[in-house]
C-alpha cells in the first residue's frame, strides 16, 4: 500500500515509526507546513518515545528511514496536492482538523483511492472502524474512513464486551487523559475557557465525542452511554473509568477472569490484561488498545461495576490505523 501522510504530527510521526519495516507498507509522501528540518528532526527525537533505532537522514527533501524513502511536501489542505503524482492509493489525514465531508473528498478527486481521518468528523463518512470490533464489515466501497479515537477504541471494546457477557445498561465513562499538543503551556485566550489554561499546571475538564462515536457503532447502545474526559499534566499514558450498570452483575473475579480469558485470545495484540499494580507510564510505548487493569476491578453497592484500562493515546492509536490500512489492501487484492 502506497500511502501519503497529511500532518506530520505526533500521530503522522508515530505512523512512520511503527510502519517503515513493514513491507506492507510505502510511505510515499509527507504533507505539512513545517520546514523539512524541523520535521525530520522530531521524528528523529522524540521527547517521549526517545530516538529512532534505524538509519535516517534527511537529503533533498526526502526522509530516508530505514528502508523507506519519503517526500516531503509543502501543504496541509485537501486536493492541495496531486497525490496520484505519487501513486498514492489511501492518504492518512493527521492535521488534527475536523474537515467538513465535502472537504475530504477533494483527496478522492486529486487522485487516491481513499482517506483514513483521524479526527473523527462531525459529517457523515462512510465507515468508522474500531479494530477488533467492527473491522470485519469494512467494505472495498469504503472511501472516507475513521478509525475514531483512541479513548473511544477503548470503550468500545469494553462496552461490547460488557454488553454481550452481561447486558449493558447504563454507563458513564472518565477518561484521564495526557495533555494535547494543542493545549497551551501557560495560560493563554482560548475560546474554550477551561482549555485556556496551563496544560502542565492543571487538570482540566474537557469534552469527549467518544460516547457518541461508539453509540454510532453499536448503535443498539444509543442513549446508554455519556462521559466527559480530564487532561492531566502527563505528556503519554492515559486510562479510561467506566461505571457500569448491568444485567447481570459479576463478581470482580469473574470479571477479572472473562478479560484475562480474552486478552489470551485472538484480540491479544489489542486488548492487554495486567494484575500487577502499574501507573501511566508502564504503558507509554504499549501498541495494543488497552490494557485492563485487573486491580482497580470494583463492585459498589452490588449494583455498579467499575473498570479501569489503561493506553497509550498515541501509540497504540497509530498502530491500530496502520493494521486497518493494511486491512483495506488485504481487501482490494482479494476482490
């Protein structure tokens, strides 16, 4: 698969990382407004992950990493490019932007085939995938796509697995979230009051569109499910708390045990299970989409249960948004 990377942020760097060994995958352009230096230097340091362990250098503006040899390109606008130049058959947009579906599909007219967003939009697209939940339905008539978001990937998958062992009834979701590259060091106007404040500083309610996101998924959960997200001042490592109320409430050692059971299983490389007592930073760097922590398990009441799992909100993100390239590809070479 040929792909071109819109923004070359965290997620769009995270990408190259995780993908420039697979020989599946060809990055075959970068698209940004920074200059080339800048942005191959923060590939190759990074803050959080550390320094790249293979080759790279930076030569007439092309990366070279590792085996991969890619271009760099000034832009950050959909249909600015001619992406079918380079023969790019699916554009990964990692601007951060939420883009009207009208603007996304100037990608589909400056030549690929189709457009993985990572900012869930608020238009309709034609598909939003949660890895080892849904991505069994994806369709080669897919063109505009979603993977959603890392905090709704995760609880999507605990809702589905709640729903089908127990029967889900209600729940109310916390995410404990990193800080984002978007919110300011010292206090700053924003039009968002309480994101107008230090992100090293604070913590800071924020609003999540990961209840929504998963109600379009499982659409049987409409109206079940409500949240709110609190960025701390940590720079990677977040987790998700999940109330719950159930049909049928288990105790914390068959809840405990239903999960160990399935991170064995065929979602073992996206769901994580763990009984030793870790904190943020034990999973900085982990690739799947979480890890549920088998002793924050609680029961209040005997009537709500209360999960807690934990994720890399950029790591295993990206990882999850290369598999579902590649899902794509296994499609079209199939069909």
């Amino acid at each position: 698969m040929n792909i071109g990377i819109i923004g070359f942020g965290r997620i769009g760097r995270n990408l190259l990382r995780l993908g420039y060994d697979d020989p599946q995958l060809n990055f075959v352009g970068v698209s940004d407004l920074a200059d080339p230096e800048a942005l191959f230097y923060l590939l190759h340091h990074d803050t959080v992950y550390g320094p790249v362990n293979t080759d790279a250098y930076l030569k007439d503006h092309y990366i070279h990493f590792g085996n991969q040899k890619v271009r760099i390109l000034p832009g950050s606008l959909p249909g600015q490019l001619p992406w079918d130049a380079l023969g790019a058959d699916i554009i990964i947009d990692c601007t951060g932007r939420i883009w009207p579906r009208v603007e996304l599909e100037k990608y589909l007219e400056a030549g690929t085939k189709r457009i993985i967003v990572t900012t869930p939009p608020e238009d309709p697209v034609d598909r939003i995938v949660v890895m080892g939940l849904n991505d069994n339905e994806i369709s080669i008539e897919d063109k505009i796509v979603s993977p959603s978001s890392s905090t709704t990937q995760v609880l999507a998958l605990m809702a589905n697995i709640l729903d089908k062992e127990y029967g889900l009834e209600k729940a109310m979701m916390t995410t404990v979230h990193a800080y984002t590259s978007d919110q300011p060091l010292a206090d700053s106007v924003r039009s968002d009051l309480r994101r107008s404040r230090s992100a090293v500083k604070n913590i800071i309610p924020n609003q999540t569109r990961s209840p929504q996101l998963v109600e379009s998924i499982l659409p049987h959960l409409k109206g079940k499910i409500e949240g709110i997200a609190f960025n701390v001042p940590i720079p990677d490592g977040s987790c998700v708390d999940l109330t719950t109320q159930l049909k049928r409430l288990p105790t914390v050692d068959e809840m405990n045990a239903k999960m160990k059971e399935i991170s064995e299983g065929p979602l073992k490389n996206i769901i994580g299970y763990t009984e030793d007592p870790i904190v943020s930073s034990d999973v900085v760097g982990d690739s799947r989409s979480m890890v549920f922590d088998s002793q924050a398990t609680m029961i209040a009441a005997g009537k709500l249960l209360k999960t807690i799992s934990w994720y890399d909100d950029g790591y295993g993100y990206s990882q999850r948004i290369l598999e579902l390239v590649k899902a794509y590809g296994n499609l079209e070479a199939t069909s």
